[in-house]
C-alpha cells in the first residue's frame, strides 16, 4: 500500500503538470506520502497503521478526481484502488475506503453544485453521483465476500504452515503442536490428526519401552536360568554317576545278602541237627542213668547176698567149732567164705559208692544236656529267625536293587531332560536378546518425533 501510494503520488504529479495545477499536486500530494510513510514507519503492521495507509490512497484517488476538475477516466482509481484493498484480505479497510469515498463525492458534489473549487465530477450531477454508489456499494460487497474468502484462505494457509513448520523440525519429526493456534476446519482436522498420531506413537514408544524392559528382564533371567540349567546338568550327571555306583553296591550287597541268606539256612540246619544230636544224647543220658540206677541195685543185690554170706560163714564156723576136728575144715572154708563175703562187701561197697558218684555225674550231666538242649533249641528257633530276617534283608536288597536300576534310568532321562533344557534356556535367551535389539530399533525410530510430553530427546523411562 506504500508502493501504491508513491505511484499515486507520482501521478498525482503528472495530473498536476497536465493541468496546470503542480502546486496543488505537490502540496497535497506530498503531504500524503509524508503521511504515509511516517505511518509506514511507525505503526508499521498494526490496524492504525493500516486504516492510515488506506486513508492516505483514498485521499490521493480524490487529488486525481480534483487535479483533473472531475474527468469521469479518474474515477477508476476508486475501483482500483478498492480492488487493491484486498491485499489486507479484511472487510474493514474496505468498508473504510468505500465510506471515505461515499463522503467525498456527496460532499465535493454537494459543494461543487454550490460552486466551491470542488469536484466530483465534471459538473455537479447527484443521480450521476448516486449511481457511482452504487457501482461502489457493489464492488465493495463482492470484494468482502473475496476478501473473506482470502482471508479464510489466507489464515488456512498460515495454520498449515504454522503446523507443517510445527511438524518438521529438522532432525526429528516433531508431533507437538498443542501449543499451535488454529482455528479453520482444515488445520484443525490436520492437529486433530497429528494429535491422534502424537497418542499412537507414545502407545508405540511406551509399548516398545516395555518390551524392551521386558526383553531385558527376559534375557537376563534366561541368562540366570541358563547358568543355572548347566549347574543342575553337572549336578545330575553327578547324581547319576553317583546312583551308578549306589546301584552298582546295592547289587553287590544284594548278592552278599543271598549268600548270607544261603548260609543262614545252611546255619540253621546245622543248629536244627545239633539239636536232634543233642536231644539223642540226653536220651543216651537218660539210659546211661538208668543203667547206673540198675548198676545200683545189682550192687545191693550182691551186698544183700555178701551179708547173708557173712552171716552163713559166721553160722557155719560156729557150726564147725562145735564140731570139734572133724569141723576144722569146714571152719577154713566157712572162714574163707567168710573172707569172701567181706570182700564182695567191700567191693560191693566200693562200686555202691562209683555208681552213686556215677549217678550224680550222670544227673549233672543230664541236666547240663537237658540245659544244652534246652540253649540249642532257643538256638534253633533264633537261627530260623535270623534266616527270615536275612531272606527279607536279601528280598528288599533285591527290590531296592531294582528300584536303584529304575532310579538311575529316571536320573538318566532328567540328564537328557535338562540337558535340552539347558539348550531350550540358551535358544529363548538368544530370541529374547533378539527381542531386545527390535525394541531397541523401533525405540530409536520413535525417538525420531518429538513427542508431546517426551521431554528433551533421549530421556526415556528406566
């Protein structure tokens, strides 16, 4: 508008020079540039500023009209320059200027009619005047539907800008554009759409931030479980190794336990026959004794028949010293007889008295076989105890040997188990540091935005 005004200016100069009015043009035309430029220069951009710069062209439009006394040519700057009014793409300046205008051609043709120095047009003519209004009335009215329209346009341009500007950031993309004032439906669409993609791309980075920690928390715990998995492998080889060799002893001590058991029942039919040994002896015992005690009355017996020998011999000798010599050789025999007596008395005596030592002998004897026998058959019924407790000892042995055999095969597959285990572990430890790399790869591209509440780039949540 400082550049119409100074083309205005200039021509304003020119009219004067062909009319013969320089002094006029000068005057007045200089003071609206003056006017102009301070205005230019000091309320540059304000709406002061504005109305101004839009005064100071209407005014130059009628130093035209009056530098050429009213040539009906001149006032197609009042269409032109209403026209280049819509540079402020406002209804205002335009209102403004056409009122400026109305003011000035009733007013310079009201006094022109009146015959003041003033003119509209070339004579004073009102009907011509009013139908200038009305031209004016109808541009100025389709210039502010124009200028709306521009302005709608202009301001949709702006916000546009303002949010791509907004949107590209440089390096990163930025996604913050709560702070951006819009107002025409199509910006507004476009924030709202940002917005929506700002909220989708924090979803993303929180849910990649997770799985990242996730990931992290996964291959740390598949590293532990790992060391871990190899740790229980060695341990259950050794297990194995070592149920090996339990097994390998509880074989060897069932097969020790079937011999003793074998020797046990050996035992206890040795015990069993020295029982009926010992019991065959405390008959023998038994029979000895009842010899001695027949021995014993044998011997009675004989003494009984020694005494009534004595006796004879006693009665014969008397018998024979009564008979004087013819008795004298019946009183040696009766006396020999009598020797003889005494002796099987003595003698019998003497083996009364072995045979009663024999008999208490053989009742001590007795009662130490009947003792014996009794221990033996104590003995014997132990014996046959211990060899079922030595059997049941060699069975369980048997058993546990088996269920050692069974153990080890189990021990042998939680080995292999484990051992795929462990390889299992070291495969999801791999995949899980895999799923960290991705997360950390999809972090990165997230942080190419700048997102709303993201903070300065690079921080991100533990």
């Amino acid at each position: 508008m400082l550049l119409t005004l100074l083309c205005s200016g200039a021509a304003a100069v020119a009219i004067g020079v062909h009319y013969y009015a320089l002094p006029l043009a000068l005057g007045a035309g200089g003071a609206l540039v003056v006017l102009g430029a301070v205005a230019f220069a000091m309320v540059r951009g304000t709406r002061f500023g504005g109305f101004t710069l839009v005064a100071a062209n209407v005014a130059m439009v009628v130093l035209h009209i009056q530098l050429s006394h009213g040539l009906t040519e001149f006032h197609f700057g009042v269409f032109v320059l209403l026209g280049l009014l819509l540079v402020y793409r406002d209804w205002r300046p335009l209102v403004f200027a056409a009122a400026l205008f109305a003011v000035h051609h009733v007013a310079f043709d009201r006094l022109q009619a009146l015959s003041y120095p003033f003119y509209c047009t070339a004579e004073a003519d009102f009907a011509r005047v009013v139908l200038h209004a009305v031209y004016v009335v109808v541009q100025t009215g389709i210039e502010i539907v124009l200028a709306l329209q521009l302005r709608r346009a202009a301001v949709e341009g702006a916000e546009l800008s303002a949010l791509v500007a907004q949107v590209d950031g440089g390096e990163r993309i930025c996604l913050d554009v709560e702070h951006v004032a819009v107002s025409v439906p199509t910006a507004l669409a476009l924030k709202a759409a940002i917005t929506r993609m700002a909220a989708a791309m924090i979803e993303v980075r929180t849910a990649a931030m997770s799985v990242e920690d996730a990931a992290s928390e996964i291959a740390s715990g598949s590293m532990d479980l790992s060391a871990r998995t190899e740790r229980q492998a060695w341990d259950v080889q050794q297990t194995s190794a070592s149920m090996q060799e339990i097994h390998t002893a509880v074989q060897s001590a069932a097969h020790t336990a079937g011999e003793a058991s074998s020797l046990a029942g050996e035992t206890s039919d040795a015990v069993v026959h020295g029982g009926d040994a010992v019991g065959r002896v405390v008959e023998t015992m038994g029979g000895i004794s009842a010899s001695a005690d027949r021995i014993a009355e044998i011997t009675g017996l004989i003494d009984s028949i020694a005494l009534q020998t004595h006796i004879l011999s006693l009665n014969a000798s008397v018998e024979a010293a009564r008979s004087g010599e013819s008795g004298r050789g019946f009183a040696v025999v009766a006396g020999e007889v009598q020797q003889l007596a005494h002796r099987t008395a003595t003698a019998a005596r003497q083996i009364r008295e072995l045979i009663g030592e024999s008999s208490n002998r053989v009742a001590q004897g007795r009662q130490q076989v009947a003792a014996a026998h009794g221990g033996m058959a104590e003995i014997v019924v132990k014996a046959r105890r211990v060899n079922d407790l030595i059997r049941g000892i060699s069975s369980a042995t048997d058993q546990q040997a088996a269920g050692m055999g069974q153990v080890g095969e189990a021990v042998a597959q939680i080995d292999s188990m484990t051992r795929q285990n462990a390889a299992l572990v070291e495969e999801s430890a791999a995949a899980a540091e895999s799923l960290k790399d991705q997360a950390t790869r999809l972090n990165a591209v997230v942080d190419q935005f700048h997102l709303l509440g993201a903070g300065r780039p690079g921080i991100r949540r533990a």
